[in-house]
C-alpha cells in the first residue's frame, strides 16, 4: 500500500485549488515542502484527514527567468506561513503573495545557492549571512526592541525572540530559529534507512524515540512489514517514558519560572528518575538506538517486572507533587489566563499536541492514527483536552498525560510479560527500492510527521516535520494581555524544542 | 510552605562523587573501548565494523585499529560486528583535554605533549579557585545536550555543592561550556560570547557533537565542532554527554578529579 | 536701612519690569541697531531683577534676625501697607534665595530671541515679593492678582507654539478662581473684624464664619502650589513657560501659596477638624497623584512640572500635622508639621529651580523635551546634565541632599499621629502617611528613569541636530546651576542651621517649641525628644569615607588588577544592530508603572495594524505572525480632569451661554445691574456686621 496516500497533480493551480478545499473543508494542513530535481522542484503538501494524511503533490517548473515560484498557500491557509518560508529558505521557490517571505531557516548572502534538499549533490557555494539582523514592525512612543536570544540566559538552546516593546508589553515579537539550521534534511539524503533513522534521532533530541518511530514508520510502510507484536510493545513503553521526561521538563521549568525552589527540584528528580530508567534499559538516556526500522534493536536490559515497579513508584511521587503543585496559589496565580490561545485560534492554526488539545483542538495521534500497539491497548475514551487555552490548561493536559502514559506502560509490560516471542525486529530488505512513505507518531510535543522517498533503497528525501515546528509559530500569539515576567511560563508551558523547528 | 516538608520527604538524592563511588557513574555506557589485541586490523570484522559506523570513527589501517570517541555516537553496531575488539565500555570518565586523547586503540604515546597541555591549563585554572561559574552557549545542538547541562543542576548532581554555578552573563563566567555542531549561524554569538568572558576562560566542548559534528555535522552549515570557532580546552565525548560525563570534564578542566582508584574499591 | 532696602528692591523689579518691557519696542524700526539694543536693554533687566532679588534676601535676613517691622503707606484705609515680621523674612529668604541662582541663568537666555521675556519675570517676581510682603488684604490681593496675571503673560509667552494658548487661559481661569476665593474668605472675615489688616483677622471669633474664611483661603493659595483638585492648570501651566522662566514660577513664585498658608495658620487660629481631615487627605491624594503622573509622563518638563503637585501634596501633609497640632493645642506637634512642611518647601524650591534650569539648557540644546530623545546628557552638557542629576536626586530625598531631611521630617510628622486623641483626624493622619510614603518610594522610580536614562542613558543614533548650547555654554547659566548644587547639597550638610532658621521663621506660630528639632547641635528629631533621630551632617562625612575606603580596599586588595582593565564591546544576548536595540526608552522604563498604578492613570493600550503589508489581504484582520506596519500605543489620563471637570464642562457652557444673554450692550441695562449689585453688598455687609 506505499503509493495509496499519495495524490501527483499536473498543473499548480489544481494543486493549490485541491490543497485549500481540503483544508476548508475542515482538513488540518500538516506540512510543505519541496524536493529539487535538476531545475524544477516537486512541491508536497501534506493533509490530516479524520483518519489518515494525504500527500498532495505538483511539479513547479522553472518561469522564462528561471525562478520557481507558485501562488502562496498562506493567504488561505494560516499555518503555512512557515512552511513556505522554510520552503523559500531550503528549495528557492517563491510562494507569490506570501505575507513575509523573511529568511527562517536559514539566512543567506544575496545570489547565494540554495540546499535544495532533494538532489543528491550537495551545494557548492552557499554563502550563509552571519550579520542579518532582525525586522522590526511596530511603531509608537517608546518602542524599543529587546532581543532574547540566540545566547539566551540558561541552559536553554539557541533561539530568538525579538521582542517589540513598549515597555512590560509584549505587543509584538518575531521568531528566528535560524542561528542553529544544522541542515538535517541534507543529512538523511544517500543514506539507508538502517543509517538515516539514526539522523531522524537527532532531528529532535528530546523526542528522538518519535522521530525514530515516525521515521521508522514511513520505511515500514514502504516495504508494507509491520513490526513484531513485541516490538510494538516495547515502542510504547520508550515512546511512553519520553513523553513523561518531557511533560516533567514543563512542570520543572513552569516551577522554576514561578520560584518554587523545592517544586523545580522534585520535578528535575522525577525526570532524572526516568531519564536513569530508559537508560538501564537500553544504554541510552534518550531511548536512542532503540527504534530500528522494522521493530527495536534488542529487549531491555531490564525485567518489565523492575520496570513496573519503578514507574509505579515514580507516578506515585509524581502525582504527589502535582497535586500539591496545582494546590499552591502562588504557582496557580502564574499560569491561570496567562499565554491564552483560544480555540477558534488553535483550530485556524491546526495547533497539534498538548498545545493544541489544551485549546480544544488538535487531536492525539494514539486514538485518531494508532500505530504500534496502541490500537492492542486499552486507552482512555478520550484524549485529554482543555478548553481554557492558557499555561495552566496545558499543564493540566501534560498532568493527565502523565497518568495515561503510566498507564500505557504497565499495560504494554504487563503483555510483554506474557509475550514470549523472540522476535524484535521484522526483517526489511529495501535495497534498490523506489518508493514514497508517510509515517507518524505522536511525541510529547505533538504529532510528528515524516514524509520519506527512497530511490535505489536510499533516502532520496526525508521531510522531518517536528510538532515544535508546526506549533511554535503560535508564540507569536501568545502574548495578547501577558507581559516580560510571563514570557518564562508562556515559553515552558509549549513545550517545544527548538532543534526541531531550526532542523 | 507545604513543600518545605515535601522537599525533605525523599532525604538525601545527591549523588556523593568525586568523593565516592557512584554507581551510576560506574554504570553509565558512556564510550566503546578498543582492544587493539582482540583482532587483527586486518580482520573482516574490524574492516566491516569500520564500514558500518555511521560517522566513519573507526579506522583500521596497517598500524592497528584506531576509534574517535569525537566521532562516535554510541550506536554499538561495532560492538555487534567485532566484539572481540569493540566494547561498551562502563564508566562515565571518558574527557579528555586534548583532542587526540578521544582516540583510542593502538595510538601513539603522545605524554609529554599532554603533560604540558595539562600543565598550561592547570596554570590557567589556578585562580578560579573553588567557585567557578559556567556559560552555557548551544552552538547548533539537537536539545538533549541541553536536557543533560540542565539535568547539573538537578537535586541528584547538584554541582552547586562543589562550587559550581551557571551564570546568564558571560561577564561573570570562569567556563564556556559548548554544546552542538557549531553551525555558521551561531558562529558569530559564540565568538561574541567567548570575547566578552574575563580572562582566565575554560572553553568544554560538551558532546560528540560539539567535538566533530558528530551524525548531523558537516553539511552546508559547516558545523565540524567548536573547535573550528573557539580553542577547547577540554573534550567531553557523548551522544550527548551524559551528566556524569560533563561533570567529569568540568572538573578535569578545573583539576579537581580524583585520581583513579582500584578496581573493587570501596563501595 | 532696611525699609529702604526693601523699596530699592521692590523698586528694581519695577525698572526691571519697564525697562524689559521696552526691550523689543525697537524691533521693527532700526534693523542692524536692535539687536545691539535689545540685549542691552534686556540685560539691564535681568540685573535690575537679579539686584531686587539679592535685595529682598537680605531684608528677609534682618528680618529673620530682628523681628517685625512695617511700611505704612496707605494709613488710614486697610492698615498697614507692608509688613515684615519673622514668617515673612524666612519666605523672602527662601523665595528670592532660588530667585537668584533662576535669574542667572535666565540671564543666558538666547538673549535676542526672548523679547519681553525679562520683563515677565520681573512681574512675576514683583507681584511674588508684594503677595509675601504684604500687610493688608488690599496689597495681599493686588499681589495675588498681579502674579496671576504675570502668570497668565509668562505662561503665554510662546503663544504661538502648540497648545501654548490654552494652558495660559487656563492658568489664569484658575487665578481668577484662586483670586475669588481669596477676596470670599477675607470678606467673611471683614465682616468679623471691621478690618482689612492681615493682622487683625486674629480677632475673628471663632465659628462657622471663620471655618468658611478658612476653607476659602486653603482653596485660593492650594490653587497656586496645586492642589488636587484644582491642580489642573499647572502641570500644562509650567510646562507651556519658556524655560528661562519655569524656575522662576515653579521654585520662586509658588512659595507665595505655602507662604499664604502659614500666614492663615499664624493669624486665624485653629482651623475646624473638619477642614484638617480634608486637606490631610487631600495632600495624600495630590501626592500620590502628582508622583504617578511625573513618573509615566514622556516629556522632561512635564515631569517636572507633575512633580511640582507631587511636592505640593508632601508639604501640605506637613501642614495638615500642624493643622491637627493647633486643633489640638499640641504646639510640638504644628511646630514638627510646619518645620517639616518649611523644610520640604525650601528642599522643592532648591530642587524644582535646579531641575527647570537645567531643563532650560537640555531644550535649547536638543530642540526638544521628550525624554525618548534626551539620551546621554550629562556626558553631553556637563553643567546641566549635573544640575539634572542633583535636582533628581534631591527631589527623590536621597541621603546628601537638601530632599533627604525633610522627607525624614515629614515622615516623622506624620508617624506622630499616636499623639493625637481624635478618631477622625487619626484616620486621616494614617491615611496622608500610607499615600506619603508610598509617594516618596514612587519617586524614586520616577528621578530613576531622569538619572540613568536621560542624564547618564546611551546616545541613540539619532541625536538630534545641535540647536545650540548658548545656555550651557554662557557663565551665568552655569553660576546658576553651582550655586543651586551648593544649595542642594550645601543645606544637607548644613541641616542643624536651616533648621535653626526654619524654627526661627515660624516662631510667629509655634514660638521657640521648633527649636528643640536640634539636638547636640548636629542632630536631628522630630521636636518631640527620644522618637527618632538623624544626623544629615554626619552621613556627609561617613558616606564619602565609606566610598572612599571601599575603593582604596578594593584598590589595594585587587593588587592593582581593579585598573588594568580589558575593555571589549557590551555584550549582549542578541544581535546587535537591530533598530531600537539600545535598550529600554525613557517611555518604556515607565510602562510598568503605567500597568502598575493602572487604577489612578487609567492606562490603556492598543494595537493597531496600521497598514496591511504589499502581498497580504487588505481587511483581513485576523491574527497571525504575518507582517504589517503595527502601531501600538499606550494612554494615561488625569482622573480629575477627566471625571472632575470634563462633566462639568457642558454646565459651565451652558452658564456662560446664559449669562451672555446678560451681555445685552445697554447702558441701562448695566447701571441698573450696578445698582443692583451695590445694593447686595450694602445688604450683605450690613447684615453680617449686625451679626
């Protein structure tokens, strides 16, 4: 079934016609982007049905000047606006009529070349800007621009915000992601699957297990194996302890962003505790190396029994100090209405992850596409989700997100005790294959996607879309009656991380 | 005021290292060990095993067989290939402050040119004393780099009971801590950064990353390691570097690692 | 000697007057000789007002030291003409002490361009010298409505220039209003006296006459040291004076309405509590007010000049502890208020004619007095830029200056409150004490933003032209700001002394108690012995030597590292270059106390998408990071303005329409009014003095 979810178009109007009706048809837009040939680029969009995705694709050839360019999607369609940018950025091709085509991804000398991801050959002479610096927008009395980032105070990574103020105000802030482009997307290009699933792991470090599970699933799905009823299983319990390390990296941030001096340090415990329990399972602390196309690369190191009751024991603290933590005015204080996004904005936005299902919207890929074993295991009726769209439902949702991966675990060990199948890894043989594949997964940050070619049983080109990607363009937003000291909460209560937006 | 009570209720978290033993820092995989004496470079194996690190950190030539634990990301498929050569090795020490000290296998003996690196450094740390305070800089990272400087702070490393802090502005800073590719586009911050730190300054290249570019280095973005922008002092390899291993290599830098003890010492 | 000292310089400010006045009459008819003419003319002026000043400082001295004396003039209609007693030489000394140093500087005013300017000052000072000299009420009202009208002409000078025209209708609407409500309440006490002498108001009997006499006369003289409500002219009023001028009204002339005060206390008695609850009140309210408004306001004179109200409300504090003190025959209690209040009245005067001085030079030399543009001053003009930092400073009472002492004091006075048995005028002892405090904390934000942004902040790119530093530059300007520094800083030290002279002045009022302030000669306390006690002096010696001994520690101890220094360029965590990336403006540093005191300045702010960028949707106005022009702004208003008069404003309309009908432009038709009128004040005269 490679090909099935894959729609070629000849001509870019139809395409662009085919692209808005979908997404005005209550659709959520998921990505865009583009692989080089040797003069033309193949723009792909890609579509969340209510079950399945859609790749909608066009051949955009060179006009008599020799530029790319197609109409912009953005005019319609809100969430493409950073696509496009990224698309200009890496690809060339001019989305005509886009709001602002500024540089994202990267930022370059004037003529200078692009990536192109796509074609094989690395670029030449590309010529990276080191001194652009930000646009400002706004004016009035006392404005003033004040740029956090891209070295910002903490250990946090490179990114950023160019705030525009007025003073206490946040009216207007511009995000750039670009000082850390590491060009990820060149990276998978040329490799096998079994190699390129390792580059999918650091797309987003902290999600590397989504990653390799999105990856891996796109492979999968082109060589139509499914992966042993074990292995499934042994996905969920990683897949599962990553989400929880992230969502206790909220509550520790949220926390020290409020001063609570013994919260953040329980918190920093807890996702230590789990940190030090991937890592006696597999070697690593970010469950990296585990996912493999096909299945997981060897059984955990520990008995699922240990690891039952290690994490029956960590929810219990958990819980404790989440209680006692949505008991304590002066954090509630902090996070109720601040960094509001209301729903009819999540949903223009197509927001995904704990973001968007704190602003009622944005589904969770476990229940709307299971994969894995998640179809076996017996989820809540419903994913969790918030209607208040501020810091507070969105931990709120991370709180009960917690509950539900405890519970997902002990499932999946409970089966796995019962499994007694050797098998981990269904065999994959690709070698000169030509195929199109689609996988995804659901990371603590939100739903994960990436589209994979192969030619010759090599990636020709991955498209790594991280949910940090698709979300954090909302940040623009976040700040409608907030000020200077709420930002900390606001930028916690995403969740994001930032490798993955700058790819 | 409930979490004064909270915060006792778990005692102690704290790992006791350097001063004693940690298990963790025992336990931790943090690096593939060589044996140079296992096979032959010639070896099939060896030469597959070479051929299937995803970062080219192994090379057997004539002389023997060689791994950059600069390079290595940890993937163990050497180990998987040619066991007899290639272990995961335990223990989180693997810095080092010479980027040749990463290589290990059949090396040259390179001791008295590190003795003097050491010397020099030694030199240079002597007046931050027993307070030191860090820098962090994330020079094109994929994130967890920074889950694991982060993780420093936590109540089960806490490095602020050996006088270690990290501090926002590099005017007040002893150390510069690096993690990620070095991207072209971080390039210029970090300079920035490094010439606005108060002379003496410690530069670590935290991760594997930060010491070769690691997988995703090497591309457009340039990105080969920090040391390709600033002089690194000390070299903590990683993929990342796990907290015991930066520890490790911040207290390396300052000379305050103890000296090695004997197998079955005192737990 | 002395009454002929006083005429001489009463007598200057007449020439000064005449002769300023005749300064431009030349202008159109010889071209090349005017200039020559007018500057001649002009300074002659300036030094006729400048000699009349030193003058009065000196009488006001023998004053101080001797004891009352007095000019007949009129005999027999109104008593005596002039009369100078110990109250009266301490407000000469203070009002023409800041006259001088304000009339130096003026001096320096772009001379050619200035025309009749120093001829208003000269009126302003005139009709100051007469109000505070004055012994009846005739010469007390010919003064009050001299200055208001000199007001009216100095505040209007630049007429032409924005909005210029209308702070100077409104500052002499509220003269009039002042001046009618001085007239009300003499009259009532007319009516108990048979009596136009100042003096004799001391035989009104008390009740509900004398109450109402002394409500009105509160209510005239808190128009001109603004008062809330009735502040509303000022703060346009000061800012819309040509800068030589501001100090002269801001530091000299408004000592006439502390002075108008005083005087009534002196000569009236025990106000009713009543009245002691409102003003205490009401001083809390102007201060607070008067703070937030010069804390968020964009422009420097502005600021000023709303600090001006905030300093009215402090005294007025003081003076409502020594209301309470005389209702309650405490005389330690009025003499630690009226010390305090006189103490904080000479710190202002000092403080405000520094700051309007130096704000003079900042204008002529930017063009402008918005704080957005003022950046890096003091490096610039070193002698005003230090003026600005000191006059800050001293407005925010930092330790060292003349501000620190009296806020001290006035503090002190208000925590007094314990003493007094009365529930009412306890809860509004406690009341003017929180709103006080809290002021003073807001100040410091406020002189904050003045010191480290406009006096010391980094230059932007975009200095404005150079209009000229003729004021910086011109040594008369620059003797000015010394001397105002040398006073600033100099009463700090000195404190013992304006203390002595302060307790000297008012001993018309509280005798010898004020004396007692002083303790082993170089403490201060509050009158009343063991409550408290501070030594300004002393801290003149141990914190310069702290400083001193913590550099040559730190000098010593750093093995001469501390000055081998490697300097490499600010850092920062962005990239630099980004426009607008120096760092807060004036107007931001503000903002959160916009936000803060959000319930007294209304703030509210607004982003707008000015216009929508080339490729975007024109009208689609839904959110989204895509680009456009974007404007945002951010408002404050004046509550009193805004709920007090703005709503009375249609009725006041509507009086005037009515009263225009009036107006009918019949001869008869006005004798008849005249008749009327002549008949009503013989009716009410008569019948009040049958009382």
């Amino acid at each position: 079934m490679p090909n099935r979810s894959k729609t070629s178009f000849t001509a870019v109007d139809g395409w662009r016609a085919s692209v808005v009706d979908n997404v005005s048809a209550g659709a959520r837009f998921a990505g865009l982007y583009g692989v080089a040939d040797d003069a033309s680029c193949q723009l792909t969009a890609l579509i969340a049905t209510d079950d399945a995705y859609r790749a909608l694709d066009v051949s955009v050839v060179p006009d008599p000047n020799g530029k790319l360019a197609y109409p912009s999607l953005s005019t319609h369609i809100k969430p493409a606006f950073w696509y496009e940018r990224a698309l200009h950025d890496l690809s060339g091709v001019v989305p005509i009529g886009h709001p602002r085509l500024d540089p994202l991804l990267l930022s370059l000398e004037a003529g200078s070349e692009r990536p192109r991801p796509g074609r094989q050959a690395p670029p030449s002479s590309l010529r990276q800007s080191e001194t652009a610096h930000g646009p400002v927008d706004v004016t009035g009395r006392g404005m003033f621009a004040l740029s956090l980032g891209p070295v910002r105070s903490g250990v946090v990574e490179s990114i950023e915000f160019l705030i525009e103020s007025p003073g206490e105000d946040i009216p207007h802030l511009n995000i750039r992601p670009h000082f850390k482009h590491r060009g990820v997307a060149k990276k998978f290009e040329g490799k096998t699957p079994a190699d390129a699933v390792l580059v999918a792991e650091r797309v987003e470090g902290i999600a590397s297990v989504a990653h390799a599970l999105a990856f891996s699933h796109a492979i999968e799905r082109i060589a139509g194996v499914e992966p042993p009823p074990r292995a499934r299983l042994l996905r969920v319990v990683y897949a599962e302890l990553e989400r929880m390390a992230n969502h206790l990296d909220v509550a520790m941030r949220l926390s020290d962003a409020a001063g609570l001096a013994v919260a953040t340090a329980r918190f920093a415990w807890h996702k230590e505790t789990t940190l030090r329990l991937t890592s006696r399972m597999c070697g690593s602390r970010f469950g990296r190396g585990v996912v493999v196309p096909g299945g997981v690369s060897a059984a955990p190191q520990l008995s699922a029994s240990a690891i039952a009751s290690e994490i029956t024991s960590l929810r219990a603290r958990t819980r404790a100090d989440a209680v006692l933590a949505m008991r304590t005015p002066s954090f509630l204080d902090r996070l109720r209405g601040t960094g509001r996004l209301d729903p009819d904005y999540a949903q223009l936005w197509g927001l995904v992850g704990p973001l968007g299902r704190a602003s009622g919207s944005g589904d969770d890929l476990r229940w709307s596409r299971p994969t894995d074993a998640y179809a076996e295991l017996r989820l809540p009726t419903r994913p969790a989700g918030e209607e208040e769209g501020d810091v507070l439902a969105r931990l709120r949702v991370r709180w009960s997100e917690i509950e539900t991966s405890v519970d997902l675990i002990l499932a999946a060990l409970g089966r796995l005790e019962a499994d007694t199948s050797a098998v981990l890894a269904a065999p994959i043989d690709l070698s000169g294959a030509i195929g199109f594949g689609l996988g995804w997964s659901e990371g603590a940050q939100g739903e994960m996607v990436h589209a994979v070619a192969l030619e010759d049983g090599l990636i020709q080109r991955c498209f790594a879309r991280s949910a940090s990607f698709h979300n954090l363009v909302a940040f623009h937003d976040a700040f409608p009656a907030d000020v200077f000291t709420d930002f900390a909460f606001i930028e916690a209560s995403f969740g994001l991380g930032y490798a993955g937006v700058a790819m | 005021m409930p979490w004064v009570p909270r915060g006792l209720r778990n005692g102690v978290l704290t790992s006791r290292w350097p001063r004693h033993q940690d298990d963790y820092f025992d336990g931790f995989a943090a690096a593939i060990a060589v044996d140079p004496t296992g096979a032959a470079a010639s070896d099939p194996r060896v030469a597959e095993a070479a051929r299937a690190c995803p970062t080219d950190a192994i090379t057997a030539t004539g002389d023997g067989v060689r791994l950059d634990r600069g390079r290595c990301i940890l993937c163990g498929r050497c180990a998987e290939i040619a066991p007899e050569v290639f272990t995961i090795a335990t223990g989180s020490a693997v810095a080092a402050v010479a980027r040749d000290g990463l290589v290990v296998g059949r090396v040259a003996e390179t001791d008295e040119a590190l003795a003097a690196v050491r010397a020099e450094l030694a030199q240079r740390v002597k007046r931050l004393r027993r307070s030191v305070h860090i820098r962090h800089v994330d020079a094109g990272s994929d994130g967890s780099d920074e889950w694991e400087v982060q993780a420093l702070v936590n109540p089960v490393y806490d490095i602020h009971r050996l006088g270690i802090f990290f501090t926002a502005s590099p005017r007040h800073a002893d150390i510069l801590l690096v993690t990620g590719i070095g991207t072209s586009g971080m390039r210029q911050p970090l300079r920035r950064t490094r010439e606005a730190m108060p002379e003496p300054v410690v530069v670590i290249a935290a991760g594997t990353d930060a010491t070769s570019g690691g997988l995703v280095g090497g591309g457009y973005t340039a990105g080969t390691g920090v040391g390709a922008v600033l002089d690194v002092d000390v070299w903590v390899p990683g993929s990342p570097a796990s907290p015991f291993s930066l520890l490790h290599g911040i207290l390396l830098a300052l000379g305050r690692v103890p000296p090695p003890r004997d197998e079955g010492g005192t737990k | 000697m002395m009454i002929w000292m006083l005429t001489a310089g009463l007598a200057a400010f007449g020439l000064a007057l005449v002769v300023g006045w005749f300064a431009v009459s030349r202008k159109a008819a010889t071209v090349d000789a005017a200039p020559m003419r007018q500057g001649a003319l002009a300074t002659v002026s300036w030094i006729a007002s400048l000699t009349g000043s030193v003058l009065l400082v000196v009488v006001g001295a023998y004053a101080l030291s001797t004891g009352p004396m007095t000019i007949d003039v009129t005999g027999t209609v109104g008593g005596r003409a002039i009369e100078v007693d110990r109250l009266t030489g301490l407000f000469l000394i203070i009002s023409f002490g800041v006259a001088v140093p304000a009339v130096l500087s003026a001096m320096s005013s772009t001379i050619a361009t200035r025309g009749r300017l120093p001829a208003g000052v000269a009126a302003v000072l005139l009709a100051t010298a007469i109000a505070i000299l004055a012994g009846n009420l005739f010469v007390l009202i010919a003064g009050w409505e001299g200055l208001g009208f000199a007001f009216y002409l100095v505040v209007g000078f630049d007429r032409d220039r924005t909005a210029r025209a209308r702070s100077s209708i409104l500052a002499s609407v509220f003269s009039k209003a002042s001046g009618a409500a001085l007239v009300l309440g003499a009259l009532l006490l007319y009516a108990e006296t048979h009596s136009f002498s100042l003096a004799s108001f001391a035989h009104a009997s008390a009740g509900p006459g004398r109450d109402a006499a002394w409500a009105l006369l509160v209510l005239g003289f808190g128009v001109k040291v603004g008062m809330v409500p009735v502040h509303l002219w000022l703060p346009s009023g000061y800012a819309a004076a040509p800068g030589p001028a501001r100090a002269i009204l801001a530091g000299v002339a408004v000592n006439v309405g502390f002075y108008g005060l005083w005087r009534i206390m002196d000569v009236l008695g025990a106000p009713p509590t009543w009245l002691a609850c409102v003003v205490l009140v009401l001083a809390g309210v102007t201060a607070v007010l008067g703070i937030s408004h010069a804390t968020v306001h964009a422009d420097l004179a502005y600021l000023v000049a709303w600090s001006s109200v905030e300093n009215a409300g402090i005294i007025l504090a003081g003076f409502g502890v020594a209301m309470v003190g005389d209702i309650i025959r405490a005389v330690p209690l009025m003499a630690v208020g009226l010390l305090a209040a006189t103490a904080q009245v000479c710190a202002h005067a000092l403080g405000k004619s520094l700051l309007f001085v130096s704000t003079s030079a900042i204008e002529e030399a930017y063009g402008t007095t918005d704080l957005d543009v003022l950046r890096g001053v003091a490096p610039r003009l070193r002698f005003s830029g230090t003026g600005l930092v000191v006059g800050a400073l001293t407005l925010a009472g930092v330790p060292l200056t003349a501000g620190f002492a009296s806020e001290w004091l006035i503090l002190e006075a208000l925590m007094q409150q314990f003493r007094v048995d009365n529930l009412a005028l306890d809860l509004c002892l406690a009341v003017a004490g929180v709103l006080v405090a809290l002021t003073i904390g807001i100040a410091s934000i406020a002189f904050v933003r003045v010191i480290a942004l406009t006096a010391f902040g980094p230059r932007e790119k975009l200095t404005p032209a150079h209009a000229g530093e003729t004021v910086e530059r011109s040594w008369t300007h620059r003797a000015g700001i010394v001397l105002l520094v040398l006073g600033c800083l100099g009463v700090a030290a000195a404190a013992p002394l304006e203390v002595q002279l302060i307790a000297t002045g008012i001993s018309p009022l509280v005798g010898t108690a004020a004396l007692s302030a002083v303790r082993q000669s170089v403490i201060l306390q509050p009158v009343y012995g063991n409550f408290s006690a501070l030594s300004p002096t002393l801290l003149w010696i141990v914190i310069p030597a702290y400083a001193l001994i913590i550099a040559a520690l730190a000098t010593l101890l750093s093995a001469r590292r501390f000055t081998r220094v490697r300097r490499v360029p600010v850092w920062t965590s962005g990239s630099p270059g980004v426009e607008g990336g120096h760092g807060y403006t004036s107007f931001a540093f503000a903002n959160p106390i916009r936000k803060v005191l959000a319930a007294v300045l209304l703030t509210r702010s607004e982003l707008r998408r000015e216009e929508v960028a080339t490729g975007g949707q024109v009208g689609n106005e839904d959110k989204g990071a895509k680009a456009a022009t974007l404007g945002y702004t951010v408002d404050v208003v004046d509550i009193i303005e805004r709920f007090l008069y703005r709503p009375l404003l249609p009725v006041g309309r509507a009086i005037v329409r009515t009263a225009k009908r009036l107006q009918s432009g019949r001869l008869d038709a006005y004798m008849a009014y005249m008749l009327v009128a002549l008949l009503a004040v013989i009716a009410v005269v008569t019948a009040l003095a049958s009382m």
